[in-house]
C-alpha cells in the first residue's frame, strides 16, 4: 500500500510496526518479518537521517520510535493508521500480533 508512496517494501513494514507497536529494535523488526537486520538498519537510518524516527540506547539496543518533533507526525501517523485498516486480518495476525496476557510473575527478564 504505502510501498508506492515510499519506495520501499521495507519502510513500510517499519512504519506499520511502529504505528502497532510503538518502538521497537533492528532484530526485532528483522525476525518479525523474515527479513534482514542490515537491510532494517539501513531503512531506519533513512527514516532517522530524514527526522522522520529518532532512536536512542537502552543498555546495548538502540529502540527506534517515531520522533515527536517531526513537523508532519500527525499526518503521517494517520496516513498509516488509514493503510493498516486494509491490511488483511491474516498478515494483521502473523506480523501485528499483541501479546494477550502479562509476562508471568517472578519470570526473568
């Protein structure tokens, strides 16, 4: 849907994941859709270097999240939320699942 607008199969799945999720690390996005981690970090370079995502480091993972100071966010963000509507339910369920019940008590990060 959005790979027209953006060029890049790629970026969209991030964008997507972003809007789902929230935040989220190369590796992460990368075993999520069955796809490279290089080519994830290349795309969430462009996307930073554009101002588009902002990351920053939690211990040794750099988290990726859309940045809130990008000028044009709200449009975007509603530009992705109007093309995940047209996601089928099947992709929705394989790539956007949430998890359903909390982690359980006392288990090890």
């Amino acid at each position: 849907m959005l790979e027209g607008l953006f060029g890049n199969i790629t970026i969209e799945k991030i964008l997507f994941f972003l809007y789902v999720y929230g935040e989220g690390y190369p590796l992460g996005m990368a075993r999520t859709f069955g796809v490279s981690v290089n080519g994830i970090q290349q795309q969430l370079k462009r996307l930073e270097n554009s101002g588009v995502v902002a990351s920053r480091l939690v211990g040794k993972v750099r988290l990726y999240t859309f940045n809130p100071e990008y000028p044009f966010l709200k449009k975007l963000k509603e530009l992705v939320a109007q093309a995940y509507e047209f996601v089928p339910e099947k992709e929705k369920d394989k790539y956007f699942r949430m998890r359903k019940r909390p982690r359980r008590a006392g288990k090890p990060l």
